[in-house]
C-alpha cells in the first residue's frame, strides 16, 4: 500500500521557491489541488503572471522534488496561468489595490498583549467618526477578537450566488473576524497553507467596495498572515502598536524591519497602556516605564501618532461590544483616538 499522502505531497513543495523570493509556493497558496493514484502524482498550481519563465521554473523544481519522495514513480505537474492584476505599489513586489478601497492600513505589532486589537477598533472607530467610510478586516485567523469589540461573536456573513462574501456591518464599519464565524470557545485548528488561503478570502472575496480606509488588525509578529498581506495587498502604510517596555520594543523594531523590506511606509508608532491614572488619588503610574514609544519613534524617524493610557472604562467598553470612541467622543481616550485617526488621514491624504 502507497504511504504518500496529501499532507506529504504538500509538505515538500514547501522546498519549491517562488523565483526571485525567498519565499516557498505553499505559503503563496499556488497549490490548488493534489492527486494521489498508486505511485502517481499530480498536483495543480495556479500563478497569476506574465512572464513565461515563472511556470516553466515552477513546473521543473516542483517535479523534480516530488520524483525525489520515496514511493513516487511519476510526478506531473499543471500550472494554470492567469493575467495578474494591476500592480498598484512600486515598493510591494506583486501587491495590488483592493477593489474600491481607498487606502489600506495594517495595524501590527511585534508581541501579543500590547492591545493591539483595541487600537485597531478604536482607529477604524475614530475614522468613521470622522466622517470616513471604514471597513475593519480581523487578519488574526487564530486569535480573533474584533468580532467581540463589536458585538458581532453571534453575526454571520452572508454570501452571494458567485461567492462574494458579504461583510457585517457594526455601526457603520463593514467588518470581517474569524470569530464571527466559529461557535463560542471553538479553536481555530488551521495549517499554514489554509492560514493563508483564510486571509486572502477576508482580503479577495469580501465585498469591500465603497470604502476610504480598510484597517486591518494584523496578529502579532512577522509568520504567514504578514507576509500575506504585505505580499498580495498594496499598503498605504502600517501603524506599529507597542508598549513602553524594552521587552514590547524589541519586537516592535521587528514588525517594522519587515515592512521596511517590503517598502511599506511606517505611519507611525502608537505607544499603548503609556500609564496608568488612579482613579481615587489622580496619581499617575508608569507601570510599562515611560517614553519608549517616543524613543522608538525618534530612531525609526517616523512620528509618535499618540500615548494611549491604561483605561478602565476603555477595557469595559470593548468587553461591551462598542469600541469607547462610539461610547463618548468625550472620553479622554476617545480623543486621543480621534487624534491618531486625524494623523492618520493626513498622512495618507
């Protein structure tokens, strides 16, 4: 009995290069199908490109490791050729506009734990109130929780008869989140190649159009979902989100080195939980230190958009379902949102 299988076939094309990157074909998601009879294999790729020698090199090195598997008599490989879009960023190698998308804005983060996704709600939040049409794409496929800040865990998308998915729409934001679309406390089990294929469907097949500002709330570090996204979507810009510690710094610089490769611009830095304020004295605590977020903006010469506070009622708020910009625009912390969001708008015109 043949012991090849699927999860095998595909776990050697990751040796296979994308030629001219560093990157493999599985994490680019070009493997569509693949065909296991006896001894023979064949797998189906698809690339988008108009240079003849991309599938003629992607055809020789993937047959050439897939006759190297043991058990392997005979390997074929088929490429689909398609046109590739209009390439919409000089600096993002491949990446292209979203459809009827004005700017797309990625929000990261080098370490998990900075609130990150708070900072993502409350800027999309801040932009739709300040008269923008925003959408907000939850690109953390294993950790989602936009779906919580907005009160959507029990919303589901809808879908049309060609497959475009239909975003939800919480005051006012077209949203998208994995956790949206799992039950309460169910996992997201998911392989890189099927990491990828969820993120460029939130990306690709969401009805997007109409918008000013897409924000997407990427996971923490540099894996698979970044190099998707900086990969396939032209980027006006990313907002790198940390706290005042060495220790959220270190990543940070990370997470801004990657955008540096790719020639995204760094919007800038938004320093989170800054301090904290007691409510019964007034006193202020630095408990992440103090001044990182300018340090870090001051050696990457990019601007420190603003200084988030640790907050109760912000905390409260997003546990509610409603980002505190929508709560009260007179809340100090929704200001300085609402601060950031302005920056933001004048950055990216």
């Amino acid at each position: 009995m043949s012991h090849l299988s699927e999860e095998l076939i595909v776990e050697r094309l990751k040796e296979v290069k994308f030629p001219g990157y560093s990157r493999d074909i599985v994490s680019f998601g070009l493997v569509k199908n693949v065909e296991i009879a006896g001894c023979d294999v064949v797998v189906r790729l698809s690339v988008a490109t108009n240079n003849p020698a991309v599938p003629a090199a992607l055809k020789r090195d993937s047959e050439k490791v897939l006759r190297a598997i043991q058990g392997v008599k005979s390997a074929n490989v088929i490429i689909d050729i398609t046109n590739p879009p209009e390439v919409a960023s000089v600096g993002q190698a491949g990446a292209t506009k979203i459809a009827g998308v004005d700017h797309v804005i990625a929000i990261a983060s080098g370490k998990g734990g900075v609130g990150k996704s708070t900072v993502s709600a409350n800027i999309a939040a801040a932009l739709q109130s300040l008269g923008a049409k925003v959408g907000l794409c939850d690109c953390d496929i294993y950790g989602p929780s936009i779906s919580l800040m907005f009160g959507a865990t029990h919303e589901r998308p809808m879908a049309t008869s060609d497959n475009t998915i239909i975003p939800m729409n919480r005051y006012g934001i077209k949203l998208i989140s994995m956790g949206s679309l799992l039950d309460d406390n169910s996992p997201a089990i998911l392989r890189g190649p099927m990491v990828t294929r969820a993120t460029q469907q939130f990306l690709r097949q969401v009805d997007w159009a109409g918008l000013n500002f897409l924000i997407l709330d990427l996971p923490p570090g540099t894996g698979d979902i970044q190099l998707t996204v900086v990969q396939t979507v032209a980027l006006s810009g990313a907002v790198i989100v940390t706290t005042p510690q060495e220790v959220a710094l270190i990543d940070a610089r990370k997470a801004a080195a990657m955008f540096a490769k790719v020639n995204v611009e760094v919007l800038g830095i938004v320093e989170n939980m800054s301090y904290f304020v007691s409510p019964s004295d007034g006193k202020r605590y630095d408990i992440f230190g103090s001044g990182g977020g300018e340090r870090e903006a001051v050696r990457l010469k990019v601007p420190l958009l603003g200084c988030v506070p640790l907050d109760i009622e912000t905390r409260a708020a997003g546990d509610r379902g409603m980002p505190i910009v929508f709560e009260s625009q007179t809340h100090p912390i929704s200001k300085v949102f609402l601060k950031i969001a302005n920056e933001l708008r004048k950055k990216v015109g």
